[in-house]
C-alpha cells in the first residue's frame, strides 16, 4: 500500500505536478506514514532522477524548476507533520544555518533545520545565497554553538571553507563549530576544510550537532 504511494509520489515529482505531490504528501500524513520516510523513499527518489536526467542532458531547466517545486509544495505539507513530532524539551543548543552565497538550493537545507528544531535545538536559518560575513555574524549575534553550512553545487562548496575561515579571523573558533553537508560534500572535504562535523543527510545532522554540543560541554 505505501509502495504504491511512495512510487506515485515520485512520479509526482519527476512529472513536476507540485500540487498532485502535496495531495499525496496529505495522504501519507492521513495513513500515518513517518514524513521523513515519505520524503526519502518517494518524492527524493523521484528529485534524484530529475538530476540524474538534467545531468545527462535528458531533461532541462524548466523540467527542474518543476520538480523543485513538487518536491517543495510535498515538503511544505510534510515540515509541520514533522515539527510537532518533536516534543518540547530544554535547548540542547543553537545553530545558525543557511545555504552558502552563490547556491539558491533550499530543500535540503530547509529539512535539516526543521529536524534540528523538532531534535531541541535552536535554529537560525538564514535561507539561501548567504554571504559569508553574515554567517560569522549572526553567529557572534546569537552566540551559536554550530554554525551549518550547506552547499549543493560543486562550484559553491568553496564557501564552505570561506566561512570557516571568517570565523577563524574573527576569533570565533574554536567556540563555533561547523558542520556542512549538501549533496557534492564528503567526509574528505568536510576534514580538509576542518569542519567540525559533516552529514550526509537531515537524521544523521541531528545526531553530529548533538555529538558536537556534548563534545563542547566536556571540554568546556
Ligand atoms: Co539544481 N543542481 N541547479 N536546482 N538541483 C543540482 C544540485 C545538480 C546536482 C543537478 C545535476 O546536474 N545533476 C546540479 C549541480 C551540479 C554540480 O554541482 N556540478 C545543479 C545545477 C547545475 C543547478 C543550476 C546551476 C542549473 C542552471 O541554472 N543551469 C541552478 C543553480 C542555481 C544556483 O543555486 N545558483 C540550479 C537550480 C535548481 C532549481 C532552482 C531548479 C531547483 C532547486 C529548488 C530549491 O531548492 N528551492 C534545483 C534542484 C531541485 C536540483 C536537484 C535536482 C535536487 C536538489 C534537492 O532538492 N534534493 C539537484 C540534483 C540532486 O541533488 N540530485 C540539483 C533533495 C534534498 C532533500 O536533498 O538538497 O541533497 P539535498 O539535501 C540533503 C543532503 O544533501 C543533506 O541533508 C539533506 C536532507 O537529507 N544536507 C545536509 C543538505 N544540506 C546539509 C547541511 C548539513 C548536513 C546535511 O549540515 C549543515
């Protein structure tokens, strides 16, 4: 039954029909389908193979604008659902977040800050094509104990490092951690970079942010 929904929910996507992908996005919620598991084995299947397609050259821009919204307008009813899964409880930290300058990808960013949230964690998310400076800034601003970076295109992983580095100059490492991720980001480049942590995908950034915080208190 969920397998059925799940194939039509990236049919919905790689169709780019954002409101045929919020109607099953609504049916998962009435079947009690876990969001996340809607969101990776339906409509993020179907986004990958519009990349996989764009990047073969099968499919074009606008095919991709359409699927980004799909895949969107799925989120958007999928987001709440999985906020107020998370229950309240004391701050386990605060995160400043935001897609690096230059990358307007919002999606996977977006997931990663509401599952932060839903986890306990405080989160300032910035959106997208964030300057490097206004990271370091609103990080002293809030007094962050993470500072997440994501980037999706190869061409804009660079920043990742940039803002480290305008941490490091404004003497707000080691205090501030970073963690990065985004779909062209690896482990290597997380480490050559030297970011604190690095995730491949939203479940796995909860549980480095709550490695990082509990590394901060023991060292503190
Ligand atoms: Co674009 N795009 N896109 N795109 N797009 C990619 C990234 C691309 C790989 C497609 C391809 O060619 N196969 C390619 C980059 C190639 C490269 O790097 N060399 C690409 C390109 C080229 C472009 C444009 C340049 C196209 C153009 O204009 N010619 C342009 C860039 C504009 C810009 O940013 N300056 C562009 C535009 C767009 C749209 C606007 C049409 C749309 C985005 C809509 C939006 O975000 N609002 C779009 C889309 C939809 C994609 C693909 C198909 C899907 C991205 C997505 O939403 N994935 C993408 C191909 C792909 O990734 N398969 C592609 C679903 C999302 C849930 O996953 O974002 O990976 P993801 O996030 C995951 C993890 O990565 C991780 O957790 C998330 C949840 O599990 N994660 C983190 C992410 N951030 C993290 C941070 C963390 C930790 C984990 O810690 C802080």
């Amino acid at each position: 039954m969920s397998e059925e929904l799940f194939k039509k929910m990236t049919a919905s996507v790689i169709e780019g029909e954002p409101e045929v992908a919020a109607e099953l996005a609504r049916q998962a919620i009435e079947q009690g389908i876990d969001p996340l598991e809607a969101i990776n084995r339906g409509f993020v299947i179907g986004v990958n193979e519009v990349g996989d397609r764009f990047s073969r050259g099968d499919m074009f821009l606008p095919e991709l604008v359409l699927a980004g919204e799909a895949m969107k307008a799925a989120v958007a009813v999928l987001e709440p659902e999985m906020a107020k899964q998370g229950t309240k409880r004391d701050i386990l930290g605060t995160v400043v977040l935001g897609t690096v300058e230059g990358d307007i990808h919002d999606i996977g960013k977006t997931l990663v800050g509401t599952m932060l949230s839903a986890s306990g964690f405080q989160v300032y998310d910035l959106g997208v094509n964030v300057p490097v400076e206004m990271f370091a800034e609103k990080a002293r601003q809030v007094d962050a104990d993470i500072v997440g970076l994501s980037a999706l295109i190869t061409t804009t992983m660079g920043k990742q490092r940039d803002v480290i580095e305008a941490l490091d100059d404004m003497g707000l490492r080691p205090k501030v951690k970073v963690m990065v991720g985004g779909a062209p980001v690896t482990r290597d480049w997380a480490e050559e970079i030297h970011a604190d942590g690095y995730s491949e995908d939203a479940v796995g950034a909860v549980i480095v942010a709550k490695q990082i915080v509990a590394q901060k208190v023991k060292t503190a």
